[in-house]
C-alpha cells in the first residue's frame, strides 16, 4: 500500500495480540464473525493470527484470507516471525485472500537480543534482509516490525530499519512491546526515524503498543502527529496484560480533533476530510460483538464505548444537557452507531421481521442460528414487556459461533430461600444425546447450579470469574453473565444472558465447558466420564 500522508491507516490486531489476552480464545467461527464485522467497520488490515502457532490459528487465518474482504476490503495479514517455516506458513494461510500481507518480526532490543534471542546484533542484521527477502517472495506487501523498539538503541534501530526498507519491506512498525515509554519519548523517536532513515519515505511508518502505563492512546496520538500514519489497535484495547492500544479511542480523538491534527497531515484546520475509513457507527457494534465472544467485559467508564460513557448523573449536567447536548457531550452518541431503538417486535412477529433486524444490527445468521435466535426471541417476548436491540443482541450472543456443544443444558430447577439449603436439580445432554440429572447443595443457588454440573460433566477446573450484569432497565430486564474458569494454566470464558440469572449462569458455565473441550481437541466425553454412573451417585 502506498505511503498517503493525508491518511491514518487502521491495523486491527483484535484476532492476534487481542486473543491473547487471559480468557479471551476465539474459536475458528467466532473469529470469522469478528472479522466480518471488522471489514463492516472499515479497517484497513485485519491481522488474523499466528499462522505457525498452531494448526487452529493456521486454519482460522486460511478461512479469514477465504471469505473476508475481496478486492475493495480489507488485506488479510499473518504475523511471522523472522524464520522461514513461520513465514511459509503465513504465505500459505493468507494465500486465498486478494490482498494479503506477511508481518515478520525481530527484537533489535539489547534486552531482548541477550536474554531472549541470545543473538549478537551483527546476526540480526544477517537475519533481517534475508528474511525480508524470503517473504516478498511470497507476498508484494511485506510489514518488518522491530519487536522492543521503545527500548532499542537508536543508531542500531535505524540500520534495521533502512535493512528491511531496501530489501523489500512495505511498512516498518515500532512497537512499544511493554508499553513503557511516554508520548513526548514516543514522538521523538518517530520523528527521529523519519529523519535518520534515509529510505524511511518508501514505506509506512506504523506504530504498536501496550496499555501498561495507561499511555498507549496518548502515544499513538503523539506518534501520528510525528509522522506514524499506521495504528496498530485493538477493539476495547483488549491484549496481552494490560492490554494495546483501543481502537474506538484512538479513532473518536482523530475525529473529534481533526482541526486540531489535520496541520500535521499538510490541512487547512477547517478541512472536513476523514482522517481514516473506519465507518464510526459500526464502532458500538463492533465492541459488544467482541466483549461477547471473548468474555472481556467491558469496563462502564470506559471511554466511547463503555455503558456510562453517554449517561449523565449530575444534575448540573443533565440540566445543561437538555438545553443543548453540546454543554457536556463532545461526541453524538449517534456518531458511534449507540442507538436506544425500541423495536415493534413481539410475540406476533414474523421470522422475516425478526431477521430483518438482526441483520440491520449486523448479524448474518444461518436458517439454524435463525431458528434458535427466534424461538429465543419468541421466549423472550412472553416474559419481557418491551424488547430493545441490545436484548436481541443479547439472545444470539451466546448461540452464535459457539464450539460444537459437547454438552447441552436441558434443565435448570433451584430450590433456595433464608430457610432452605440451596439446592439445584440440573439436567444435562451429552454428545450421544442421553439425558442425566445431579442434585446438588451449595452455598448460593449459583454455586448449586455448578457443583450439579461439575458432578455431571466431570471437567475439573477452577471457577476464577462470576460476573452478572443487566442489559437494559427494568425489573424484567436480561441479566448477561460472564464465567471465566481455568485449567493447566489457560483461561476459558462462556457468556449467556437470560431473564433469569440462575438459568443465564447455568448456560454460561456450560459455554466455557463446551469451550474448554473445544480447545482440548475433544468431540466427545473422556472416556472416564460415566454419566451415568455420575447420575446413580448424585440420585
């Protein structure tokens, strides 16, 4: 891609660095929804995954590069590092896509040379034209990032640089991988390689950085206005520790505040030109489609897309809001896609209504997905008095692109009161379809409800996160529950929303069972699981 001065080019690392966040594993199908929807915001790199990490993230790219995007869509990227099986297998996962991308990457950092690498500079500079020259053989648009760039030194990180330039690389990222330097740091040291670097003009200078200071965005914003015109982001800044760059962020303040950036890209302050081509409505969509499948719950102050970001508590403001919104919002909730749309929908509805308005909300169901969304919404529509677009959203979450269902929750029955032991009667569908029944006692029903299931499905594992929220207002308003368990080590999330909480946290837990079997490579019970041996035992 051509280096456009006048333009902010928007790399989403959501399927790569963002699903590397605790919890946060997509399966193959919930990655393609996430990608669709990141092609419906108008990205323009989706980064898709670690093709050489595993077999799944090489089949998961292979699909992206397949069935995201085309000609006028977004390019499809693999990320690489610097060896030739990591960037034959990126080459060979990107290949369906019609624009596509090799990322490879080295540490230039001393830090990182001595204790990670255990290489001496002279071999990275071997290294690095080799291996850039290696990928452009596959692909034309090859990105070389210098892994730990914040903490590089500068003459050494130059050479690099100006290496992978002249041997073919399109786009140089420099990444503050710990997230430790500070904006003023951050601008120098782009404006520093635009100047020292005598090919710098031939490629794009992109930027990628972690969350750990909380400096990320303000980086990036100081970066762009020394002459990054890449941003390496993530929806909800989700990522490793504290987590990247957020995108929403970093594209409301280069709109919000393009009188004040558009100087630095050579504009008249007034021009009304967009800095990027991310579609700013699809950005609410885009963050709950992600906070739902990954199980990150997104934070209520969260800036654009937090639920409190648009709400008034003051008296103060709500006064100065109803005379004009512009006394104390700075953006349309509107311009974001935020809408508070009541939907005529109800239990005299049409399926064809019903998928009409999925669709508009940016879900493309099968004739399945479909059918359930809409007995669901049916279910729904006998116990809720009005139904809103974050309750349909709310339904189809939990259903669509889930793993295949080991197990299924057939029943969910609780017994609990300030006289009675808690008590849960739960039911469960295995693979082969036999239904098997546990009774159990807890200190809560919640805590009944999972020791019933644990005693049924027999998949050891620790519950770390038991999160409920509401939806919408309202006493008959869905309460959306996120379970996040963990064994050997990884993090598993399952999400499910219902008018009742109990039910809601029965369906959650048994996602990210469903999720843990899935990551195990497992379609059917171990065989130690004896279901109904577990059932004679539990009466």
């Amino acid at each position: 891609m051509a280096k456009d001065p006048g333009r902010v080019l928007i790399f989403d690392t959501t399927l790569r660095d963002g699903e590397q966040s605790p919890g946060a594993s997509l399966n193959l199908e919930e990655k393609l929804a996430i990608a669709q929807q990141l092609a419906r915001l108008g990205v323009d790199v989706i980064e898709a995954g670690f093709p050489f990490a595993s077999p799944g993230d090489f089949a998961a790219v292979q699909k992206i590069a397949e069935q995201v995007g085309g000609e006028e869509g977004p390019i499809i990227c693999g990320l690489s590092r610097a060896s030739k099986p990591d960037i034959k297998a990126c080459a060979d996962s990107i290949s369906p896509a019609p624009k596509k991308r090799i990322h490879t990457f080295i540490a230039t950092s001393d830090i990182h040379l001595e204790h990670k690498l255990r290489k001496t500079r002279k071999e990275v500079l071997d290294i690095v034209p080799d291996m850039v020259s290696y990928a452009k053989g596959f692909v034309e648009d090859v990105e070389f990032s210098c892994e730990d760039a914040a903490r590089s030194d500068l003459d050494f990180l130059y050479e690099v640089i100006e290496l992978a330039i002249s041997s073919g690389a399109n786009t140089i990222n420099i990444p503050d991988t710990v997230g430790y330097t500070t904006p003023s740091e951050f601008g120098d040291l782009i404006l520093n390689i635009n100047k020292n670097v005598p090919n710098i003009s031939e490629a794009v200078l992109s930027v990628h950085g972690h969350n750990d200071l909380g400096l990320a965005v303000a980086n990036f914003l100081e970066a762009v206005k020394n002459g990054a015109r890449q941003l390496e982001c993530t929806i909800n800044g989700i990522g490793e520790r504290a987590g990247n760059a957020a995108l929403e962020e970093l594209i409301m303040a280069l709109h919000v505040r393009r009188s004040y950036f558009n100087p630095f890209f050579g504009r008249p302050p007034e021009s009304p030109t967009p800095l990027t081509a991310v579609r700013t409505e699809e950005i609410t969509k885009s963050s709950r489609l992600v906070s739902n499948l990954t199980g990150m719950v997104v934070q209520p102050n969260k800036a654009i897309v937090g639920a409190n970001a648009f709400a008034h508590e003051s008296g103060i403001h709500q006064d100065g809001v109803l005379k004009n919104r512009l006394t104390y919002e700075i953006i349309d909730a509107k311009t974001v896609g935020l809408s508070d749309n009541k939907i005529s929908l109800g239990k005299l509805s049409g399926r064809s209504a019903v998928r009409a308005r999925l669709e508009d909300l940016g879900y493309d169901l099968n004739r399945e997905d479909l059918n359930d969304a809409f007995a669901r919404f049916k279910d729904l529509a006998d116990r809720k008095r009005e139904i809103t677009d974050r309750d349909l959203e709310a339904i189809v979450s939990e259903q669509v692109q889930l793993p295949e269902a080991l197990f299924q929750l057939k029943l969910v029955q609780v017994s609990c009161g300030t006289s009675l032991m808690p008590t849960a009667t739960v039911t469960v569908v295995g693979k082969d379809e036999e239904e098997k029944t546990s009774v159990s006692l807890g200190t809560g029903p919640v805590d009944a409800v999972v020791r019933a299931l644990d005693s049924l499905t027999e998949e050891p594992n620790e519950l770390i996160e038991f999160s409920v929220k509401s939806v919408t207002e309202g006493i008959d308003a869905l309460g959306e529950v996120t379970i996040r368990i963990r064994r050997d080590g990884k993090l598993f999330s399952g999400h499910s929303a219902d008018t009742d909480v109990v039910v809601a946290a029965a369906q959650a837990y048994i996602n990210a069972l469903n999720r843990l079997v899935a990551a195990e490579g497992r379609n059917s019970i171990h065989p130690q699981h004896d279901l109904a041996k577990v059932n004679k035992k539990s009466g």
